[in-house]
C-alpha cells in the first residue's frame, strides 16, 4: 500500500427512518429531524398518521412499514408512541423504537389509563375543544382540538411564536374515542427502545414519561423542551435516532 493512505472499512448502509405523528400534530414537525438525519445519510419517511382509533391507526402504520424492504429506526411522538408500540409488535425489520415525548401503553392499557397513573407533578388536562363529525358509516363522532388560544403554551411553549401559531392553525384533530382504546400489543417487549424526555412539558407530565421510560426499560436522554420537542430541538431528536441506530448494530 503507498504511503500515507489509509484503509476504511465498508460501513453499513444507513437504515430507514421512519417517523410517526401524534394528535394535534402532523409530520411536518419532524421536519427539522429528517433534514439532519439526510446530512447524516439516513433516508427517511414520515407516516400520515390518520388519528382515528388506536387499531386503525396502528394497522395503517403496519402497511406503511410493510412498504419499507430491510431494517427500519421507528419514532414516534405523543400519541404516535402508542401507535408505534402496538403497529411495530412482531415485525422483525423495526429494529428499535425513539419515543419522543410520548404515550407508551402496554397490553390493555388506553391512553386513558396512562394519563390516570399517579405520579408527582401530573400534567394539567389538556384544553381540547370537542368538534362533532360524520364518520363514512353515516354515524357520529367527536373530534378533539387543544384550545388554539393555549396552544402554544400547552404544546409548544418553546417554538417560536409565529410556528406556534401556524401548528395552532393547522392542528389535526383526533378522535376522542382514540384515547380510551386500549393497546393490544407492545412492540417494546421484543424491540430495544429510546426515549427523549421533555422536561418542560405541559401535555404529557414529564414524570410520567420517567415511569414510563423505566417500565419499558428504554435509554433516556432529558431535554428542556416543550411538547413538540421535535419542532423546538430537532437535533436532540436526531442524535438520539442515531444512538438507537448504533446501538442495535
């Protein structure tokens, strides 16, 4: 070999992305994330999560998944860490689980019930504002929205004003029937997992993101941050995508 080179070793190719959004939300909040983690040579996509019932839900993200060939990094956030407990149950290409913020049920336990777990320093009750709607049977339900007057200080306290508001402005709604269906599986018994923990958080009591964390035996990192974590500190959220990735190598 001439002097001065030196040898690299082939290197894996970077594994799929794949995040998931959560209630009043939608995936343009990862946008920061992903951009750094194309620098870094991940692909990625974001699943359109429809937020109509935990099952339906879970099943349309398992199709998304399904549509992916090879090793998959899965993250979700706040309502979507439910849908990605039980959407990734079974499925041998998700090769870790990046919780962000979120709701982590395991087997019969509804988003209801997480939010009922005594802990210190609970999270105040969300402001929601009740929407009725016709579903494609003909029947009705109720779609919830957070206040749009609280919203950024509920959510998003730490984004910036004018982001805030356009997030206030174009939330999705989910179906309140959503938040007492209970998980059927969890993906986190079989698939190692990461939780970023949001120390400022006024949706999701940060206390409780620590029990669940410990339950589920994730890696943690805690970040001053809002609700809408992947918003105000992509890169925390992408770092953390890559110590998962590296980790299950």
């Amino acid at each position: 070999m001439p002097s001065g080179t030196t040898t690299r070793r082939p290197t894996a190719p970077s594994r799929p992305v794949v995040f998931v959004h959560g209630a009043f939300a939608d995936s343009s909040g990862w946008y920061g994330a992903m951009d750094k983690l194309r620098k870094d040579g991940y692909p990625v996509r974001a699943a359109n999560n429809p937020l109509r019932g935990l099952p339906s839900d879970s099943a349309y993200v398992r199709d998304f998944l399904n549509s992916i060939k090879g090793p998959i990094i899965l993250a979700g956030h706040s309502y979507g860490g439910a849908v990605i407990t039980q959407a990734a149950a079974g499925d041998p290409d998700v090769k870790a689980l990046v919780y962000v913020a979120a709701s982590v049920p395991d087997v019969g336990e509804s988003l209801a019930d997480l939010k009922a777990h005594q802990v210190d320093s609970p999270a105040p009750s969300l402001p929601l504002q009740p929407a009725e709607f016709t579903k494609p049977d003909g029947t009705r339900g109720t779609d919830a929205y957070i206040d749009r007057a609280k919203f950024r200080e509920t959510f998003a306290a730490d984004v910036n004003a004018t982001v805030a508001a356009d997030m206030a402005d174009t939330q999705k709604p989910i179906d309140i029937a959503a938040l007492n269906q209970k998980a059927t599986a969890a993906a986190w018994k079989t698939i190692p997992s990461w939780f970023l923990i949001a120390k400022q958080d006024h949706a999701n009591s940060t206390n409780l993101q620590r029990w669940e964390a410990e339950r589920i035996g994730a890696h943690t990192v805690e970040i001053n941050s809002s609700h809408a974590a992947m918003v105000s500190h992509p890169k925390a959220v992408a770092d953390l995508i890559e110590q998962a990735d590296r980790g299950t190598r």
